[in-house]
C-alpha cells in the first residue's frame, strides 16, 4: 500500500517525481477556468474520503477540487460526525472506509490516529495534518520555491517562531532535499530533536541560533508559522505569545536575510502577530503561490498513492 505519511518517509525519486507531476499538471492547467477536469482524469470511478478532525479552508477546497480535476469525487467527513468521534476505533473505520473509497486523507490531532488509519485502510491514506507534521503542505512549498529560484537543493531556510508541525516537515524535507535549516526561537518551543538530528544525520545542516537578527543572515526563504496551532491550548496563547514576540518576521528581519530571500506562510496567518502586513503583502511573500500550489502537488500526491 502506498501511503503518502511523511517526506521523511518517502524516497527522494518519488518527491521529486510528485514535484515534477504536479508542475506538469499546473501548466497543462494554464488559462483553462477552475472547474475544468484535466485532459486525462486518471481518478476517473474514484471515490476520496476527506476527513476533517480539525478545521480547514485550504487542505479541504484543494483536495476537493484536486480530486475533481483529476475526474474522481469526494466525500468531506467531519470526525465529529462519523462513530470515530464517538467511540468506534480507527482501525475498524479503517476497514470499514476502506470498502467503500479507494483513497483517504485524514487531518488528525495525535500521529497515531493517522499511523492506525494507514495500518489498517486496505487503500492508500495521506497525512492531511497531525500535531507533528503536515508534508503537504511542504511538498506545495518547495514546488513555490523552485518556481520562483530554482533548486532548493543547498539553499538555507530558515523558519522562525514555534518549532511546530509545519516546522517539522520542513527539517524531514531539509534531509530528503539537501537543503540547511536555521530554527530561531524560543528554546522551550525547539523543534523535536529527533527532526533535528535525523536531518543532521541526512547530511544536512540544522542550527539552531537564538537572535533572530543573525539567524536570517543569508537566509534564501524565511519561513514562520501561527504562534498557536489548532492542537495547543488555548490557554497557553498569551505565553507564547510573549515568548514569541521576538521573532515576528517585519521589515528589519526580511532586510538582514539575502535580497533576494522569499517570504512563506503555510496560512491562516495571524497578521501583525507572527508576521507584519507589510511583509505578508510584500515583495519577497509567495504566500498565496504556496496556497495555490496545495491543490497542484496534492493531485501529484494523489496519483502517486494510486498509482495513476
Ligand atoms: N495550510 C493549511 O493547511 O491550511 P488549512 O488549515 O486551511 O487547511
Ligand atoms: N501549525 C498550524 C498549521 C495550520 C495549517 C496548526 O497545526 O494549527
């Protein structure tokens, strides 16, 4: 079976493939209106289950159209509305999925939930988000990266703020890529060390430097992230927040990173809190490009599982 789980877990030929996939797919696309299937629709009597645990805007509507696109249908389920919610076990939802759709996606809070759903789904399961990694949403931004500068392959990324899921799957992707990480923030909110040290292990370097001023200085994209992610407690929002407060990406810190640095956001972004307007709608931002490029490296994802 062949999940797409995380980056750290696939092979770099078949990242690379998937990128390449979704760039095809993209220009194939160009001009044409939104809703237009794509010449070839090789989900064609597939059916995709969505199913959501936590909100979302963009991982549910690009999935949804990708799917579309590619000829198949959806079905968007809210874990609070299935048994799952209420007591039934992933891996009997699992097995029971399994007999109706050919492929799931799940956005999930615990890791496990995503790795019982794949242990027992006879058809391919993707990671739509848990509260360690979310790799599609990296798989769309390396796509943005290289469209814009070329091969990330030896680039510095560095990610600023809380050493979160989406920080995560950019250290797995650091490894599989071959490009250096700088993680600047606060100490209690480093990224997990095994992402730290498996990266380093791939050969990649991860620094982790706490002034944020000096952790940019050749940086090529400056990443950031919401100080409170859907799985932390709402309670704990003031104290990251005052932890976090140095290390808003503004103006001053895009100006000691390379000139020609680009700005990510995964989104929803919390404007003048993790991130300032001027740099969101700035220049150096690619935010929406990254946004964008969700639904294309999802439809590569997608017939990568399958095959297609
Ligand atoms: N970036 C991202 O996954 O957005 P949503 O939470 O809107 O899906
Ligand atoms: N770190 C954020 C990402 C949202 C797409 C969260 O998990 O809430």
């Amino acid at each position: 079976m062949t999940h797409f789980l995380d980056i750290n877990k696939t092979d770099i030929a078949d990242l690379k493939t998937m990128l390449s996939t979704a760039h095809d797919m993209k220009q194939a696309r160009k001009g044409l209106p939104k809703a237009t299937p794509d010449s070839d629709l090789p989900l064609k009597d597939h059916m995709v289950a969505l199913i959501f645990e936590k909100p979302s805007t963009r991982t549910r509507v690009s999935f949804d159209v990708g799917v579309r696109q590619l000829g198949g249908q959806t079905m968007v389920l809210s874990g609070s509305e299935m048994q799952l919610g209420h007591g039934e076990t992933v891996a009997d939802t699992a097995r029971v999925l399994s007999r109706y759709v050919d492929l799931i996606m799940i956005r999930t809070f615990e890791e496990a939930t995503l790795l019982e759903m794949a242990e027992y789904a006879d058809v391919p399961v993707i990671n739509g988000l848990t509260n360690r990694s979310h790799p599609c949403q990296i798989m769309a931004d390396i796509l943005t990266y290289e469209e814009h500068r070329g091969s990330i392959e030896g680039k510095k990324v560095v990610w600023a703020g809380d050493g979160n899921n989406v920080c995560a799957s950019f250290l797995h992707a650091a490894g599989k890529f071959g490009f250096d990480v700088t993680f600047t923030g606060p100490e209690v909110l480093n990224p997990e060390q095994v992402f730290v040290d498996e990266a380093r292990k791939a050969g990649v370097a991860v620094e982790i430097e706490r002034d944020p001023t000096k952790a940019v200085k050749n940086a090529d994209l400056i990443v950031t992230d919401t100080w409170v992610s859907m799985h932390d407690a709402p309670s704990a929002r003031e104290r990251r927040h005052n932890l976090l407060r140095p290390y808003q990406v503004n103006d001053d810190l895009m100006k000691a990173a390379k000139d020609d640095a680009l700005f990510m956001h995964c989104l929803p972004a919390h404007r003048e809190e993790e991130v300032t307007n001027s740099v969101m709608d700035g220049p150096q931002s690619v935010i929406f490009d990254e946004a964008e490029n969700r639904l294309h490296a999802q439809k590569a994802v997608m017939r990568w599982c399958l095959d297609k």
